[in-house]
C-alpha cells in the first residue's frame, strides 16, 4: 500500500484501499456499541441524544457516524482514535466551536465529513487528504485561508454557505492544487464572484449574496462550468462576453435579481437548457435574447425558462423568441398588470395561468407544422448533464420549475426532498404533492394540522423532532392517510400521549424525549410493518402494560423504553424482538423464563436500574451477543450463554466471580465466544479464576478498573486491566478473516455511499 502522502489521481472512487488489521491491538478498546447509540454492521447512530462529547468505545471497523442533533462542544485529540476505516462523520447541529489540530489525523480514509449548524469560526486544520466532501453550512467561518486545503487533491465537494465570509476572506492561493467541482458560498457577504477559486469547478452557488454585477473575467477560470447558481442577488448588469467563458454550461439561476435585460449571449451557449430569470426587473423580450438564428447552429432545446414576475408585456413577446424550446410547458411567462376587461375577482393566480396558456397556444398554432428538432436537434442534446462526480442529475421530468414551500429549500439535485429545518418556523408549511422527504426539525412548530398535508400523498419521511408539538395540536388522523410513510420522527416534543392513528405501512416510529405516560389499547394496533420503535426518556410506567401494546407488533425488532418509570419487565414482546433497551429504569427483577418467548434477541440493555438477583438460566439464549447490566445491585454471577460476546456487569455489589456457575461444563466442540467483561466498580479483592480461560477461550479483556472493597474509598487489584493478545497462529486467522470482510463489491460501495442523503446540508 502507498504512502499516505503518496498522489493517487487515479483513484476515483471514494472508498480508499483496504489494509490489515494491525497486531496487538488490545480488543477492550473497541468492545461494542457505545451507551445509547443504535449500531449495524459498520454504521453507530448517535443522533438526537443529548450528547456533550463523542462517545467512546466505537468499533474499529465502523464507516459511519452519525452524531448529528446533539450538544457537543469540542472535538477533542483523541475522540476518533482507531476508528482508520471511518468513511464518514456527521456532526451537523451540535456546539462545536473547537476542533483539536490533530483530531482527524487517525482517520486515514475519511471522505465525508459534515460539521454544518455549529459554531466554528475557523475551517479545521489538518484535513485528511482523503476528504471528498467538506460541508461546513451556517457557522462562523470569516476566512479561507491559503494552504488550509493544500494537499487534498480528491476535495470534490465544499459547501460554505451562511457565514459571514466576504472577497476579502478568500486568499489568494487558498485553492491552489486541488480540484474541486461543486462550490457553495450562499447566504455570506460576497459582493462580486471571486476570481481565485478551482479551475475544476462544475457548480457554482454564490445565490443570496450582494453581488452586484457580473464582469467580462469573471469567468475565466471556470471553462468547465456546468450550473451557476446567482440568485438573490443585486446584480443590474451582466457585461456582454460574460458567458462566453463557460461554453458547457447548462443551468443558469439569475432569478430575483435587478436585471433590465435578459443577460447577452444566451443563444451562444450551445448546451443550456436551463435559465432562472424570474423577479427582475425585465420588461422585453428581443426575439434573438434566446434562441440562435441560422439553421447552421446547434443548440440544445430549453426544457425550463422562468420569466414571471417581470414586468413584460406578454401581448408584445414575439413568438418565435421561444421557437427553441422543448415543450409548450417549458416557459412561465406572465406579469402583474391587470387588463381592465379581466374580471377582478379570478384572482392574480388564474389570471397568470390564463396569460400563460394563451401565449403557449399563440407560439404553437403558429409553428405547429415547423420541425423545431431538425434546426436546433442534433449533437448538443445528446451531452449527458453532469453537476458533479459524485451526483448525475438530468433536466427534471415533472412540471418546470419545482415547486417549493417558499420557507424551505429543494435541492435541484433532489427533486424527492425538502428541507425546512433550522428556520425558525412556528406552523408547517404547505407540502407539494410531489415531496417523499420532508424534514422539518429543530422550529417552533407547535401544531400538525392537516390543512398542509391536503396534496401530500406520496410522503415516505417526516422529521418534526426538536419542535413543541403537543398532542392535542395533532389533528386526529393528520398521519394515519399516509399510505407511504415508513419513516416518522417526533422525538423531543412536547406530546403527552401516543399520536395515533398512524398509517399500516410505518415501519420506524422515534418518540423519544417527550411526555408520554400512557399507551391507549388500540395505539399500536394495525402496524404489522413495525420494526423500530423509541420511547425513550418518557413518563411510562407499569401500568401502560395492562392491555399489553406490543403483543401484535408481529414484526418489531428494537424497542427503547429507557429512561422512563418502570419497575417491572414489560410483559407479552413479540418473539420478533432483537433489540431490548430498558436501561434507567426501577426494575427490580427478571421473572424467570421470562426471555424464552424473544429467542431471536441479540442485545438486552438493563443499566441503571435495581437488580438484585437473576435467576440462573435466566439468559440462556441462541443469538444473545451483548448484555448490559451495569449500575445494579447484583451480588452474584449466572449462567453466560455460548453466543454471548460483550458482559458489562460493572457499578454493582459482586464479591466474589464463580466461574462455574457462569459455565458449569466444558464442550470443546461448542466453544463460548465471551471476549470482554467489565466487572468494575464492584467489591472484588482478587481477579478471575484462571478457570475462566478453559471456559472462555476467546475471551480478550476483562476490565476491573477500581473496585469499591472499602466502601467509601475505591481501591485497584494489581492487574486493572487483563488483556490476552492474539498468538501468531490467531492473529493470522483474524487478518485473513478481516481481508475477506473488507474484500468489497461493487455493489457494497453503492450501498455505502448512499446511506447518508446525497443532499447532506
């Protein structure tokens, strides 16, 4: 393998090369999934869970991380040790404000890292030179300083936008030497388009800044540009030549601006398909402003011109102007001055819309029997419509230009999703019928009404966490209509009760931080599609459990009732059940049996409650592999189970470990796989029986830490950590293992890449 320093241009993917696992690395360091986290093969969810720091204890393997919506403040030296397979780490709307110098430097194979909705002021030194994308969205960021990206040749993807970042902020030679294509800076304090960024470039957003026109070399540097995003601005004047510069472009957005004219050399450019002109001050249109005259010139038919809200008089628009246009519907057209003879009462809306289908018809009748394909059809068409490596994105094939609630935003690129969070919105939106992806956390919002949703059918995700919705504010049945909702996010709220009805086809339900204390019989009927379901960190207690809600959840894999009021084990869980999390509670028992109806349950979470005994066989299950137990008042071991990987009995009053009563037979051909115990914090003068590693003989760590003999003064046996390294012959086993886990398809670096929206902001 290359040195990290080495050059690779000929890697194009974003999955680095693979590399051994290294020897003697102890494996305590990297037990299981950190407290309160949800993981899956090689991803840890970590989101929404109030945390102040990054978690300790992620597996060494894990390519995601998704610690977003939390309060983390720092991202300290060692946070990301050992993770040097980590793909991608999402720290979106926590508090970060610092970020140590050497705080990435483990992470040898990061391509995505996203920090937007914090508060630095600085963008990180030290960047892996793997780093695909960098999205750094509304912080403090006044500077892009020369050399900060020096060296990161594979930086596709930079997003920037709001904060607070002028031309001067920009230094000369802060892009030298990498090749960047997609460039965000919306929403800061440019006034004229920088002139020092990649020459690579194929997107360009400098929308709703104070630009205020557009000179002859502006563009010099960005021959390959493909989208050029300048809305919002001041712009009065584009210079003749301006886009003479960039001959492969193929959208143009110049809308809300105070243009007089539509921009020169529009016909020119042989590949667009796409110009945004609306809400200028554009008050006619010459009959060559679009369109190349000659049969002799090749162009690329428009699928999308926006002209409205212009001052234009339509009645004078020439209809050959548009004569280079792929459908009647590819232009919106129409003005504010209302005709005396048009009724007052039909309203600006119907009056536009007839404006727009008279002058539709008036174009067309006239050149119906005109062959618009063999003037202007031909080589241009056929360029396939790039915006950047990583995202192939076509000319929408709904209705031209989408639509979006006015207080959100739709990516071009996504055409499926909106985004309305971090808005300071105190009632929904209306939802476009066409909208799959609605996110709508961290607002105001107080209400769910139905009004909003009334087009809404084809919605498969909804995100109102971190809001003030109370129950009583959710119009009854507002969920329940959506046939193709899977997904439905209503943790930290203000909901006193469970917001039911809810649609069949729900398959992820996240409750989480709010003020439910009961389950009403019928609440969770008609979900046979419910796998996940959260409840934590609510105010249930044992009596939710009488008309026992869980019973017909056929399919239920994970249930979190942690951190709420009980203080016995929820009766009747469905045999589905894999996850259990009921750590926090009072539970003072396990009935016996009690887990020989879930025989499909891998992990059990049973921290911080009031344990006192477990009944012998009480765990002797197939698939369990992680139990937490923590925190309890237990003063004896039970029986462990062959599958079981990862103990945790620390913080509990055990004196003494009896190791035959945690395995009381020897069977050579069904090995226990127990690798790590923590027995911490508990009353033990002396270590394990060596008898331990005849019945254990993978085990790798036992944890003893400090132990509480004296009471009021911990104390620490001689050994607080035991750690038995891999044999030659073992560690050989495990690097073969490793390479055939990391021998990975094509298909699996699809699916990777693709777990985080592509749209991540």
């Amino acid at each position: 393998m290359e040195d990290d320093d080495d050059d690779d241009d000929d890697d194009n993917s974003l999955f680095p090369t693979t590399e051994p696992i290294l020897p003697l690395i102890p494996f305590d360091l990297f037990p299981t999934c950190p407290f309160g986290c949800q993981c899956y093969v090689r991803v840890v969810h970590c989101s929404d869970l109030g945390l102040t720091s990054i978690p300790r204890n992620i597996p060494p393997d894990t390519r995601m991380i998704d610690l977003q919506n939390n309060k983390i403040k720092e991202v300290k030296e060692n946070d990301l040790q050992g993770l040097t397979s980590l793909y991608a780490l999402a720290l979106n709307n926590n508090k970060i404000y610092k970020i140590h110098p050497k705080a990435f430097q483990p992470t040898k194979r990061l391509r995505r890292l996203y920090l937007s909705h914090n508060q630095l002021t600085e963008i990180p030194t030290n960047l892996p030179r793997t780093l695909a994308e960098l999205r750094i969205h509304a912080n403090k960021v006044k500077k892009i300083p020369k050399d900060v990206f020096k060296g990161m040749k594979s930086l596709h993807v930079l997003e920037m936008s709001a904060n607070p970042l002028n031309n001067d902020g920009i230094e000369p030679g802060a892009f030298e030497g990498v090749n960047i294509y997609h460039i965000r800076i919306a929403e800061a304090k440019l006034t004229s388009i920088p002139k020092d960024l990649p020459s690579s470039l194929l997107e360009l957003h400098l929308d709703d800044n104070k630009i205020t026109g557009i000179e002859l070399e502006d563009f010099n540097r960005y021959k390959d540009l493909q989208r050029l995003g300048l809305g919002n601005n001041k712009i009065k004047e584009v210079e003749n030549g301006s886009f003479a510069n960039i001959p492969s472009i193929r959208e143009i957005h110049l809308e809300k601006n105070k243009l007089k004219k539509v921009p020169p050399g529009l016909p020119d450019l042989k590949y667009l398909q796409v110009v945004f002109l609306h809400s200028n001050h554009i008050a006619k249109l010459g009959v060559n402003d679009f369109c190349p005259t000659g049969r002799r010139k090749k162009k690329a038919l428009y699928s999308g011109i926006s002209l409205f809200n212009n001052p234009v008089k339509y009645w004078e628009v020439q209809p050959s102007t548009f004569r280079c246009i792929l459908a009647r519907n590819s232009v919106q057209l129409g003005n504010f001055l209302k005709p005396q003879h048009i009724n007052s009462n039909m309203g600006i809306q119907s009056y536009l819309l007839i404006v727009h289908l008279l002058w539709a018809a008036l174009v067309f009748c006239q050149y119906e029997d005109y062959d618009f394909e063999d003037e202007y059809g031909g080589e241009p068409d056929q360029v396939p419509y790039y915006f950047n490596p990583n995202t192939q994105v076509e000319v929408p094939h709904f209705p031209f230009p989408v639509e979006c609630a006015k207080e959100c935003f739709c990516p071009p690129a996504f055409p499926l999703s909106m985004y309305c969070d971090h808005r300071k919105l105190k009632t929904i939106p209306n939802i476009p019928s066409h909208v799959q992806q609605l996110y709508l956390q961290n607002n105001n919002i107080e209400a769910v009404p139905a009004g909003p949703f009334t087009n809404a059918t084809f919605i498969r995700e909804i995100n109102l966490s971190y809001n003030n919705i109370k129950f009583h504010m959710i119009d009854h049945g507002v969920f329940a209509k959506f046939s193709n909702l899977v997904q439905l996010h209503l943790q930290h709220n203000e909901l006193e009760e469970f917001p039911f009805p809810l649609p069949s086809s729900l398959e992820r339900l996240l409750l989480g931080f709010n003020k439910i204390s009961r389950l009403p019989g019928n609440a969770l009927e008609g979900l046979p599609n419910m796998t996940m379901l959260d409840l934590c960190n609510n105010l249930l207690d044992d009596s939710v459990f009488k008309e026992k809600p869980f019973s017909n959840m056929k399919n239920l894999m994970q249930l979190n009732l942690g951190n709420n009021k009980l203080q016995t084990m929820p009766p009747d869980l469905p045999p589905s059940l894999q996850h259990l999390s009921l750590e926090n509670n009072s539970i003072s028992r396990i009935p016996e049996n009690y887990f020989n109806r879930l025989p499909q349950i891998i992990a059990v979470r049973m921290s911080h409650n009031n344990l006192q005994n477990i009944p012998h066989n009480t765990f002797n299950l197939p698939n369990l592999l992680e139990l937490h137990l923590g925190h309890n008042k237990l003063k004896q071991v039970f029986y462990i189970p062959r599958s079981l990987q990862h103990l945790y009995i620390e913080d509990n009053e055990i004196e003494n470990i009896n190791v035959t009563v945690m395995c009381p037979t020897l069977d050579p051909l069904n090995i226990r796989q127990l690798t790590y115990i923590r027995v911490d914090q508990n009353r033990l003068t002396s270590p394990i029986s060596t008898y331990a590693f005849f019945c254990f003989p993978l085990i790798r760590t036992i944890y003893y830490g400090e132990q509480n003999v004296t009471g009021s003064r911990p104390s620490q046996l001689r050994t607080p950590v035991f750690r038995r390294f891999l044999t030659p012959e073992e560690f050989q086993e495990a690097e073969d293992n490793h390479e055939t886990l990391n021998q990975e398809t094509e298909e699996d670096h699809e699916a990777e890449d693709s777990y985080l929206h592509p749209y991540y902001h």
